[in-house]
C-alpha cells in the first residue's frame, strides 16, 4: 500500500479535491500547474450539469454522492481536502477501503474529526493539519525547539487575518497547545485582506526571538498540500500532522548530510 523508497520514475499521483472555495481554486491551480499530480476531480456542493473547470477537461462532482462509486469510475491515489470538517464522513469510508490516501487542512476540526481520520488512518495514510503551508509548519518546530532548550523565556502569539474571519486562528491554538501556551497568550487582528500572519514571540530578560510567517497567496496551501502528498507516500498507514512529516525530514536531511560513523543510522 505504501513505498518506503519512491521511484524516480515514479508517475504523477492522481488527486481529488474536495471544495472550491478561495483556498480551493489556489490549490486547483498548483495541483494542475505541479508535474508531480494529476488533478482528476472536483468536488463542491452545487453542481451544474457536466461541469468542468474552466478551460480543462476537469469535471466537477457534487461533494453529496455515492462516493464509493464514483471513486470506482474516477479512481484516485489521494484526496486533498478544503472543504467544511464534516465533509470527510461522507467520503471517509469509501477512501480509506481503497487506500486512498487523505491530506485534509481545515482549521475547524474538532475532536470527533479526528477520532474519525484516526480510524481510517488504520487503512491508509492519513494527515489532517490545520495550517498546511511549509512555511508555518517550520515555524512551529522552531518555536517548539526553542522552547525547550529556554522554557523560562516568555512566550507570546500574535495572529492577524482578513477581517471577516470571526474564529481565532485554528493555527494560533495549534501553536499554543504545541509550546504550552495559555490561549489568552493569543492576540487577535482582523485587518482588510490579510490572507494570514502568525508570530510567536519570546522575551528573554536581555533580548527577544521573534518568529514571523506570512502568507503571501493562498497558493502556498497547494506547495503545503503537494509535500505532504509525496511524503506520505513513503509512510505506513496511520494518522499524521504535518510536524511529524517536517520531523522525518529534517531527520532524514540532518543524517544525510553527516559524516559516516558520526550518527546511527536512521530507524
């Protein structure tokens, strides 16, 4: 079901989007501009007859349907997800039967989400990530870098986003839980179009880090999305977040680069 070393031959991986909202369209475009995958389908909630995206021979499928079916007429090697958190028990089961793999990025996940994916990640290889950009992913593991090596420094997390985004940053609590952080820590602006700023800041009695990701275009959803597919790809079934995928990585970079006898190999 899964390939611990990819081929360099390996062919484009076939791809499902669920939604097509703003987020959506920007990862469409990656999807259809990125060699590695091959957007197949579209799925949203109002579906005119025999729609296609525009300019492509991309149709679009009604998000509410016999998913097992059309999964058998359309197949697909991975779903990546940004549509609405429910979205995934509607075609959760018929995926995870065919080892479908899953890449879902919504920020609104609540616990019975993730018990569900935890349950498919049984079948297949399964990441659910609340902020999927590789740049706020690295962030994140700094930050918790450097809060275990000074746990007496200060912390504090600054989030601004569009203005009529109601909700606090789903990335911000994620950011907060990660380095123990009271939520009340968290600081709040919703200003014009701002697609999303994060910032962790810590205040040493003599200096200060900060720690600073923006988005410049919802785009970089799409790099963040394309990554995690090809690097789940290389993982047993199971559920994942995208720092243990960073983490593998890096590991795998950082043991690359040793000298021979310097590191044990990696597990």
């Amino acid at each position: 079901m899964y390939k611990q070393t990819p081929s360099t031959t390996q062919q484009p991986l076939r791809v499902g989007l669920m939604g097509y909202g703003k987020a959506g369209q920007a990862v469409a475009n990656v999807l259809m501009e990125d060699p590695r995958c091959n957007l197949q389908w579209v799925a949203r909630k109002h579906v005119p007859e025999l729609a296609r995206l525009e300019g492509k021979n991309i149709p679009f499928t009604p998000s509410d349907q016999d998913w097992g079916a059309w999964l058998d007429q359309h197949p697909v090697d991975a779903i990546v997800d940004f549509s609405h958190p429910d979205a995934v028990y509607q075609y959760g089961a018929a995926m995870a039967e065919r080892g479908i793999m899953l890449v879902s990025a919504n920020s609104a996940h609540q616990s019975e989400h993730l018990e569900f994916m935890a349950k498919l990640g049984q079948q297949t290889q399964v990441l659910c990530s609340p902020n999927i950009t590789l740049g706020i992913n690295f962030l994140i593991l700094a930050a918790k870098l450097l809060r275990n090596i000074a746990p007496f420094a200060d912390v504090a997390i600054l989030e601004q986003h569009f203005k009529h985004k109601e909700e606090i940053s789903g990335t911000a609590r994620r950011i907060a839980e990660t380095l123990s952080v009271e939520q009340d820590q968290i600081t709040s602006l919703r200003l014009g179009g701002i697609v999303g700023h994060h910032e962790v800041i810590f205040g040493f009695p003599y200096q200060t880090v900060r720690l600073i990701h923006n988005s410049i275009k919802r785009e970089a959803f799409g790099t963040g999305a394309v990554f995690a597919l090809h690097e789940l790809e290389t993982c047993p079934p199971g559920l994942y977040n995208f720092d243990e995928l960073l983490e593998r990585r890096m590991r795998q970079s950082l043991l690359q680069s040793a000298s021979p006898g310097d590191t044990p190999p990696l597990a």
